[in-house]
C-alpha cells in the first residue's frame, strides 16, 4: 500500500496537455482568492457528515472513516499553500496570493 506524505504538498508535472490548456486562463491578480475562500470555509462537520453517508456494504469502519476525516482535514488545512508553490510555473498571474 502506498501512503501520501502528510508533512508537504508536492505538485504534478505541470507540463501535461491539461495544463498548456488551462494556463492562460490562471490570469490576474489573485487568480485564486475566490476558489481558496470557498473552500476554507468549508466545515470539518461537512466532511465528516459525507463520511457517515458511506455504505455499510462498502465495509468501512467507523474507525477509517475516522482516519480519512482526519486525512482530509490535514490536506484542507494545507491548501491555502498551493498558490504560492504554483506561482512561479503561471506567467499571466499578475500577484496577490
């Protein structure tokens, strides 16, 4: 089995199809501001209430979804970090983070 670091947040290759596509469109000064607000007021009781909705047939314990809501929590509390990893490969991005 193969685990994420929890400690960083490391980026893909950025050199990809979807991403030659999707780069000019990462303009502006902010380009990230409204997407990083939706989702930082995203509320760990939202997270947790989809993890109670999953099936019992799919044999999930209440213990791993215990583990994935912590999981989730721990990689949420790290987003408002990607921007500035991201700024320097998005050359329309005119600042603000």
């Amino acid at each position: 089995m193969r685990y994420v670091d929890e400690s960083s947040i490391t980026l893909l290759d950025l050199n990809g199809f979807v991403y030659r596509k999707l780069i000019r469109f990462v303009s502006g000064t902010d380009p990230f501001a409204s997407a990083l607000s939706r989702f930082n007021s995203l509320p760990e009781e939202s997270v947790a209430s989809v993890l109670q909705k999953i099936p019992e047939d799919w044999g999930c314990t209440e213990q791993e979804k215990y583990t994935l809501l912590t999981y989730l929590m721990t990689r949420h509390a790290m987003i408002p970090s990607v921007p500035e990893l991201l700024r320097h490969r998005l050359p329309y991005w005119k600042g603000g983070v």
